[in-house]
C-alpha cells in the first residue's frame, strides 16, 4: 500500500476536517502557512532547524563574547575555604553564630536539629595574587597563576536550599525542572558559527567523591524549545558519541543516500502536519552526519604539542577527567562552537570538608586554570567568556564534629569568578559580611548573572523569549538585571 495514502487513512479528526474544507485549496496553504511559516519562507527547503541559524533581530547589543565556556562545580564549593577571604573568622573561630546574623534562616533538614550552630575558620591559608592583589586559598595553586584574568563576584546569591533544585534553577532560571538551560537558550537566539558540530556542547567528567551528587540530562535540555537546541553529550570514556561509527561496509555514498530519502519522507510528513520538531528531525539526521566526519579530528589529542601537556598536566591524558574536557573545551572554543558546559562533581562535603575538599581542588584547579592560560595565549580569551562556580555557598557554621566538620548548604551567599570578553580582570565584586554568611553590599542574583552572561553575547535578556502555552517565556523569567560592575 503506498505509505502516503495509508497516513492519510490514520488521519486524525482535526486533520480530516481541515483538509476536507478545500484540501488542494487557498485555505489549506494559509492554515499550513500559520501552523509552520518556515514551509514558505524563502529558504523553504532548508528549514531554520536545519540551518543552525539564530533569530531574526539576535544579537539585539554588539557582542564582546562569540562563545562561553561554563566549568559548573556541582555540589557547591566552600566560598570561605576558597575565593571569599575572612580573616575575620581567625577571631570568631568557635564561637555561636548571632541570631541576628541567621535571620532565621530556613535550615536543612541535616543541621535543622543542631542545638548550637559554631562559627568555624577557614581551614586553608589565602594568599595575595598578581598585581591585582586577589586572594585566593592555597587549595588553588594554578588559580593564583590567572588572578589578574578572574573577576571573583562574591555576592552571588541564590533561592534553592537543596542542590537538585538550586542546580536547576542556576542553569535554566527555574527551580522546576522543564525550562530550557542556558545554553539552550543561546543556541536558540544566536543559532551556530560551525556547520559540523552542535552549537552546545556538554562534557561531563568522572568524580572520585563516591558521594557525590548526581546530574540529570534534563539540565542541559532545551524544555519547550525546539529540541535542536539541546546540549550534546561527549562521553568521556569510548566512542565521543554513540553509533558514530557506520555498520562495517557501508560505504559514505549509502549512508548520503539514505538519509537524502529519509529527508524527502521527512518533509512530505511536515507538510501533511505542519509539526516543527520534524525540522528538528532533519536537522539532527544531518548534523549527526557531519560529525562522523568532524568529530574523530575534534578528540584526536596526537598532534598537540608538549607544551600543552605540559600546562595542563598528566591528568589531561587521561579521557574524562576534568583536564581533559578542559583541554577539549579549547578545542571545541577553537572551532567556534557557541556554549560549552563543563560538569565537576564532588564539592558536597557535609563532613570533613578539611580532608575532602583538598582533593576535589586538585581535580579541578590545573585544568581550569591552564583554560584561560591556554586561551589567553591563542588569542582566544578576549572573545570568550569562560565561567567557574558551583549552585550555592557553604555555611560559616560547622556540621558534625568540630574536629573533622562540614558544612551545610548556603544560598545566601557563595562567589563565582568568570574571565575573558566582557568582564574585568582581577576584580573583586560584591562583599559579604565578617561571618561570610549574607551578602553585605553588591548583591548578585542567579538571574542578575544570567541577564550578564547573555548581554555579553548580544542579547538583551527581555527580548530572547519563547512563546508556550499562551505565555512568552524568558531564561530570566521576569527579574534580572546586568551587573554593570564586573563589566570591563
């Protein structure tokens, strides 16, 4: 039976009426011509899906960042132990955090039964960096190496308490999960600058912390916007992506072929339903194609020099580990793909944070810090935007025993440091009061960051929005503002 007819049979109601009233009709062109308006647009047979464009009108600003590398730190790390220097807390050490400083703060439901909650000292040595002066702990030895490229915001502060949600709600503006991420919504507004690779890419490395948190795919999902623009995942370990390799035999011109009839079927169906995930479809069919070409050269490691292993250490030799995905970040950031997100794992220490931190600090700290390094050095620093921070801080006071104590979760405030396009170098933002537990002056929001991250990439945070279900959605939701002072 011709597959045509047959489809036509299953019809459902809504269709069989509307193409009963004048099916070959005007009425039926101007009713699929609303449903999909990319059927008649002037690259009709190349769907924008399929084009990796960007949106009419996008950049609405100029942009001083072509792309953003974002090193997200899942777990949260310990702002006092690391970046959010209080020597204030040499004197406070032991003693009870005030009433008036906690404010009644909601608790978690693992130190919400604690009679006493004591302040505790950082328990790692800070030092001056650079010319700028910034101090960082000694837990981040390469760290120090980039202080006058970082801009260290330590006024960032969130509304989540718990990691699941406030993860979420850092990387999409929401703390439900259905939103699409950060870097959904920049591929969406800007589209692709490299035709063989997706505009957003996701490399997640391996943790040794057997606790740690997990991450879900959800977070770099595209929510309700075309699922195009949803981040790809690179394994670390194996084939970079699955069935990226053909069936032995088959040779490049079968599999051209099939996928050419397959489009053919594929548009034949957008016209019959007008559905624009069947874009999408194409759209993914093709840019898989490509990657079997693209890709194998993308993680092919050999022709690196010594000096880059050199700066990013033994460790970038091994697949999957933070030093390579920052290694391969370069990579990516060289081939001009638009949103690069990072996942490190680890950082939720809710007992001896002393002897567990120090070692999470050392997966990460060379490899970010080699990033900016290895960027600033190919001229890549000053149209990238790279990003390092967790979903919240880490509380002041101890949880557990004193002798080997953690530290509960902290929304109230926690520091993030960007570098590169846009922002300015070895720059403190934003203060915290002496017990590091609430933002004193400069305060940041989540959506305040995120408004920042997308003015950097030309976008004016009000105007990129997605109408769904009657409502015109936006990454910052209805809030957010530019953080004029970290810009350079």
């Amino acid at each position: 039976m011709n597959p045509i007819l047959e489809n036509q049979l299953l019809s459902t109601r809504r269709q069989f009426f509307s193409r009963g009233a004048g099916y070959y009709g005007i009425g039926a062109t101007a009713l699929a011509s609303l449903m999909n308006p990319t059927l008649f647009a002037a690259s009709k047979n190349k769907p924008r899906a399929a084009m990796n464009d960007g949106l009419p009108g996008v950049p609405h600003l100029p942009a001083k960042v072509k792309r953003v590398i974002y090193m997200f730190q899942s777990g949260a790390p310990s702002q006092m132990d690391l970046l959010d220097h209080k020597p204030s807390l040499e004197k406070l050490d032991g003693t009870d955090l005030p009433d008036s400083i906690r404010k009644g703060q909601r608790l978690t439901g693992m130190t919400a039964r604690q009679s006493r909650f004591i302040v505790t000292k950082s328990f790692t040595k800070f030092r001056k960096c650079g010319k700028s002066g910034l101090a960082i702990s000694d837990l981040l030895p390469w760290h120090q190496k980039i202080a006058d490229d970082i801009c260290l915001v330590k006024s960032m502060y969130t509304e989540a308490i718990n990691h699941d949600p406030a993860i979420t709600f850092i990387q999409s503006g929401h703390q439900q999960p259905g939103r699409p991420c950060l870097g959904s919504w920049a591929s969406y507004g800007l589209g692709s600058e490299n035709k063989d690779l997706p505009a957003f890419v996701v490399l997640l490395s391996k943790c040794s912390d057997k606790q740690a948190q997990p991450l879900y795919s959800r977070l770099w999902g595209s929510g309700f916007l075309p699922s195009n623009h949803q981040g790809v995942k690179l394994r670390g370990i194996g084939d970079p992506v699955l069935y990226l390799k053909d069936p032995t035999g088959e040779s490049l011109k079968l599999r051209r072929d099939m996928l050419d009839d397959l489009a053919k079927l594929n548009a034949l169906r957008r016209e019959q339903t007008g559905d624009p995930e069947i874009d999408t479809r194409i759209a993914a069919y093709e840019m898989s194609y490509r990657m079997q070409m693209s890709v194998p050269e993308l993680t092919d490691f050999s022709n690196e020099p010594d000096s880059t292993w050199k700066l990013y250490g033994e460790d970038a030799k091994q697949p999957g580990t933070h030093a390579a995905n920052c290694l391969l970040a370069r990579r990516l950031a060289e081939r001009d793909v638009r949103f690069i997100q990072l996942y490190h794992r680890g950082w939720d220490h809710h007992s001896n944070l002393p002897g567990r931190h120090p070692g999470i600090a050392k997966e990460v700290d060379q490899g970010s810090a080699a990033l900016v390094m290895d960027l600033k050095r190919r001229g890549l620093l000053k149209d990238t935007l790279v990003i390092w921070g967790g979903e919240f801080g880490r509380t002041v006071y101890a949880q557990g025993n004193r002798k080997a104590p953690g530290r509960d979760h902290h929304p109230r405030c926690f520091t993030i440091w960007l570098a590169g396009a846009g922002v300015k170098g070895g720059h403190e933002h934003g203060v915290t009061d002496d017990f590091c537990y609430n933002v004193a002056t400069g305060d940041v929001h989540v959506h305040d960051m995120n408004a920042t991250i997308l003015h950097l990439m030309g976008i004016d945070h009000e105007r990129l929005t997605y109408k769904f279900q009657g409502r015109h959605y936006r990454l910052t939701d209805v809030h957010g503002h530019v953080v004029k002072g970290i810009l350079s």
